[in-house]
C-alpha cells in the first residue's frame, strides 16, 4: 500500500523534539499575531464606527479593521517565508536526514546549533536556499501537467473531467518535493546546490511512480487530519470572536483554518516530509539521472532549464576559483 513505516518515522520525530518546539513556537506565534492584529483593527474600526456618520456604524467598521489586521500579519509571513524555510523548516530537514540514514545527532537545543551549521555549509545565504526552493516547485509544477496531459489523448467519455480531480489530488501529493529535494543536498553533502537540485528533481521524475503513489497517501491522510484539527479548532476560535467587539462571527471560519494551519504546519507536515524522504532515498539508492528525463523537462519547464543555468554558472565559478596544479 505504501513504502514508509510508520513507527520508524514518528521515532524520528521524537528524536526531532527541538525542531518540532520551535515549529509549534513560530506557527503558533503567527496565530497568536493574527488573533491579536485581527481583534485589535477590530477594535479601532469599532471606536471610529462610533463617531462616524456611516449607516453601517461599528458593525462594519469593525469588520474592515479585522480585515486590514488580517491582511497586515498575512503580508509580514509572505515577507519572512524565505527565513521560516532557512531557520526552521532546512534545520529540521537536516536532523532528519541524518537520522534517516543513521547517523547520530545532538540532543536538546545543541540540535538547532547543529543544523544551522550543516545548513550553512550547504547554501551560505538564505535568499540562495528561497531561490532553489522556487525553482523547484516551479519544474514540479510542470511535472504535474506532464502526467496530466495523457488525458487528452484517451477518447474516454467524462475522462477530461475525472482528470481534473486526479490532478488536483497530484499537485496536493507533490507539495513537499522541494523539501525532499533539499533534503537530498543536504544528504550527499553537495557544495554546488544547483546541480545537485537538477540531478534529485530527475531521479525524482524517473521514480514518479512509486512517490507518487506514496505521497498520495500522505496528502489524504494529511488533509484529513488538518480537517479535524479544524472542526475542533472552530469552537475556541468562535470563543475568541466572541470576546471582539462587532459582528465577527464569520472570522471563526478564518482564524480556524488558521489554527489548523499552524497544526498542520508543527505537526503532520514533518512526519509527511520525514516519510517522503525516507521512500525517496531508497528507491534512488544505485540510480544515476536519466537523460530521457532531462530532457522532457528541459523542454517543457522553464525553471528547470533556470536551473541547469545556475547550475552551469555554480560549477564554472567554482572551477575558476580553483587554481590549476602545475605542470609535472
């Protein structure tokens, strides 16, 4: 059915303890910030309600306040993302890999130290690490249309539709490849990201069957999940609003996806990534990238062929800074 263990991979992470503390710290420090921004533009659109001459008084002032505190968190975590990925979520994909492979790894606080470090010596600066991981997704993005475009050359009634769905079911199955795609640099210990990025998309596109199959499974247990974090969320979410002044009762709706957000992101996220890698990394283990790959998505994904690009311009600058031995 699928290719990960269960048991081995919550075992890793509970010996991820740290990294999954500071996860639940900084999602849940966004919900908190949503929560208290929200209330608060809710808060003053409700006193100036009061001394305005709008017919819709506090209610709706209120109501706009919320959703300018809303909007003011959303555009300060799109700003930080690049960070979130360098500090927390390349940290705990290093820990990960280790253990995945066996190796040994700090206990406590030391464990961030540590992955920092492992992480810097892979990419020194964390806009170099945000621009791989776009890249990435983009070339996963194009992976997604590649299998769906068989549909189009089935003449099966309903298959267009049926399709679809399939395909929105592939692209929630392969949201994690950058991660593992990350966390295959950081395994063999690359110094040019780039190529190493080019070469895991590849073996991961020529394996697409047995990680799709797995991460399928994952996306449905994952969104499950998420889904019943957020039922049980909606009531302390109401009890919040409740507190707000004005007519907020639609805002339990948003601050619960919130909430399972953050859970989502803490929580079953990790073990999602931790599974992944696990199945990757094996299923690769002896394969080289297959050049028919290549170049299907050479063809057929500009960000790929970015890739190779940066990838070129890494290996060539590396070898210019590498001088020539002499001669005899």
């Amino acid at each position: 059915m699928w290719d990960f263990d269960i048991g081995r991979t919550l075992a890793i992470m509970g010996r991820t303890w740290p990294f999954i503390v500071l996860r639940m710290l900084v999602y849940f420090g966004i919900t908190t910030a949503y929560i208290f921004a929200t209330g608060t533009g809710a808060g003053i659109g409700y006193g100036v309600g009061h001394i305005s001459s709008d017919p819709g008084g506090p209610g709706t002032f209120a109501l706009w306040g919320g959703i300018v505190g809303f909007g003011l968190v959303s555009a300060i975590v799109y700003w930080i993302r690049e960070y979130i990925l360098y500090i927390v979520k390349a940290g705990h994909i290093a820990v990960m890999v280790h253990l995945i492979d066996g190796r040994d790894v700090p206990d406590g606080k030391n464990q961030i130290t540590y992955a920092r470090q492992e992480v810097t010596a892979r990419f020194a600066e964390a806009n170099v690490l945000f621009v791989l991981d776009q890249l990435v997704k983009g070339v996963i993005r194009v992976l997604t249309g590649l299998l769906g475009g068989i549909a189009g050359f089935l003449p099966i009634p309903g298959l267009d539709t049926l399709m679809r769905f399939v395909n929105t079911v592939i692209r929630i199955a392969l949201t994690y490849v950058d991660e593992i795609i990350l966390g295959y640099n950081i395994r063999i210990g690359s110094s040019t990201p780039f190529e190493t990025a080019r070469q895991g998309v590849v073996l991961y596109a020529q394996n697409g069957r047995t990680m799709l199959k797995n991460a399928v499974w994952l996306a449905l247990f994952m969104w499950l999940l998420t889904f019943v974090v957020f039922l049980v969320m909606l009531a302390p979410a109401g009890a919040i609003l409740y507190a707000m002044p004005g007519q907020l009762a639609g805002w339990a709706f948003v601050l619960a996806i919130v909430f399972a957000w953050a859970v989502k992101a803490a929580l079953i996220e990790p073990f999602a990534i931790a599974a992944l890698m696990s199945v990757y990394f094996k299923v690769i283990e002896g394969q080289t990238p297959n050049r028919e790959w290549d170049e299907r998505l050479s063809s057929a994904s500009r960000q790929f062929r970015e890739l190779k690009e940066r990838a070129l311009e890494t290996v060539g600058v590396r070898s210019r800074a590498t001088p020539a031995k002499p001669a005899g």
